[in-house]
C-alpha cells in the first residue's frame, strides 16, 4: 500500500499524533525564543523552568504528562500552565484537520501547510505573551518562502502574479517564486505603508515592525493577492477582538465602581477601557487570516 492510498481519516490520524508531539516542541520554541542567551536547540532536553530541573522522557509526553502529574512539575510541585497542553492539543487537531482536507497525493503541499501552521502558532502565542514576533519565524519565513516555492509551485496555482508571469498557463517553477518574492514585497510593503500613514496621523507608532516583517513571510507563501485578503481579515477579527476587550474592561471597570460605591462617571471608565482594551497584539489575527487564505484562497478570491 502507498502513502497516497491512505483515506482521509487514515491520514488525519496519522497527522494528529505527529502535531500532538511536534507541539510539544512549539511548547519549547514559545517559551524559549523570545529569551536571551536560550537556544531552541540547545540545551537539547526540556527542563523545569521553576527549578531548573531536565525531565525524564515520562513528563515529555504530550497532554498525558501534564493530566497525570496534575498540572504540576514532579520536582518543585510549582504549577505547569494549562496553555502547555493547549498548544499540543491545538497542533494536534491542526494538523489532522490538515490531514483531513489535504488529500494524500497532494502531500507536498500537506508538507507546506503543516510547516506553515506551526510556524504561524509559535508567532501568535509569543506575539499574545510578549508583544513581538521572533524573527526566526518572520525573517527566516521570509527566506524559507520562495526555496518552498521553488520545490511545491503548485502552492501558488491560483496566484494571479504566478500565471501573469506563466502567460495564463499552469505556473511553472519560475513563476511561483515570482509570486513569492511579489508577495514577500506587498504583505511587508503594505504594512509599512499603513504604519507610516498612521504614524503621521496619530503621532505615535501605528505598526509593530513585527507585524510588517510577518505578513512579508506569510506573502511569501500566499501570493501578493493572498496577503492582501489576509490583512483584511486579520483587521476585521482583530476590531471585533478589540472591541470586545474594550467591553471587557469597561464592564470590569464598572463592576468595580459599583461594589466600592465610588460615582465615577461612565465616561470616564469608558476612556480607561479604550485605553488598555486597544492593547492587543496584531501578529495572531495576521496568523489567522493568513492560514483561511492558505487554505481558502481560491474561493476567497472568486468571492472578494
Ligand atoms: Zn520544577
């Protein structure tokens, strides 16, 4: 039997136990990326970060480790967050939702789908902890995108740059990384636009550079016109999200005034909600739209 003659349910589940361990490994690119001096590669096991202490094989077990020891490290008995075993389990239904839906003879672009989800978690879950996105995933995205290109052109069949450049016909080699390198300049270029734009407006920083070097790689994989579709559904996620922080806030804030008595006016509650609700980061609503595009696009487009 072939690997192209799995079924989809066959595939799914093969993929799923995969995603549940390669997060287990995003665990460790989220924790450790962001901070200085730590290596995703070295020191090569995973260790404690309450007592410092290496685990045994038995505590790296993804999810299960974490429901048998109760959510607490074997050693130091300090809380483990439950976001540990969260972002196995999302890898892990990602990836056979992939699996899924990308039939089996198409695995190259099954391989660039599960690469590019994974990396796009590592962004969203250290942009939500530490409001930056590590360049290893923005930059070194932005270098990956057109040798992947290059090797799965198909990932750029629907681009219209790819089949200007292939004259209208199937796109070649040559024209997906065309499409590529295009998408790498109109997702970073669009963004440093609207964040020069905004800058003047608003007079202080509108754009995280992040965000800009991000949606450049995420071009990178879906094509100028897919980075375009992604920034518009990112902006559009990303208002409603803020507008529910906003709300969040403003009804936490008001809760508060009501059981201490005080007479704050609504007003300026509402101010101080604005003030903090708007701080959210933009990097996982960019990984969000840009994943519906990778997977979506060609309808998306049609329908746009
Ligand atoms: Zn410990």
């Amino acid at each position: 039997m072939n690997f192209t003659d799995l079924s989809a349910g066959a595939l799914a589940a093969i993929c799923g136990v995969f995603g549940l361990c390669v997060g287990s490994f995003l665990n460790v690119a989220i924790y450790r990326l962001p901070k200085e001096g730590l290596k995703v590669w070295s020191p090569a096991r995973s260790f404690c970060p309450g007592c410092r202490r290496q685990l045994e094989w038995s505590e790296n077990v993804p999810v299960l480790s974490w429901v048998v020891q109760g959510g607490r490290c074997r050693g130091c008995r300090g809380r483990i967050s439950v976001r540990y075993p969260l972002v196995e389990l999302l890898t892990g239904a990602t990836w056979a939702g992939l699996g899924w839906i990308t039939p089996a003879d198409e695995w190259p672009m099954l391989a660039v789908r599960l690469l590019v989800v994974s990396a796009l978690t590592v962004a969203t879950f250290v942009d939500f902890d530490c409001f930056e996105i590590p360049d290893e995933v923005s930059i070194g995205g932005m270098w990956v995108a057109p040798v992947v290109s290059l090797l799965v052109p198909e990932l750029h069949r629907d681009s219209l740059v790819a089949r200007w450049v292939a004259d209208g016909g199937e796109p070649g080699r040559g024209a997906a990384v065309a499409a590529s390198l295009a998408g790498i300049a109109v997702g970073a270029g669009v963004l440093l636009a609207i964040g020069w734009v905004g800058e003047r407006l608003m007079g202080k920083e509108a754009m995280g550079l992040g965000d800009v070097k991000l949606l450049g790689a995420a071009g990178g994989f879906i094509g100028p016109g897919g980075a375009l579709v992604a920034l518009v559904l990112a902006s559009m996620v990303g208002a409603v999200a803020g507008i529910g922080n906003i709300a969040r806030f403003y009804c936490l804030l008001r809760s508060r005034v009501h059981a201490r008595r005080r007479s704050t006016p609504r007003g300026k509650s509402l101010a101080i909600a604005k003030a903090c609700g708007q701080m959210l980061p933009f990097g996982p609503y960019l990984a969000l739209g840009t994943l519906v595009v990778l997977l979506y696009g060609k309808s998306l487009g049609s329908w746009f």
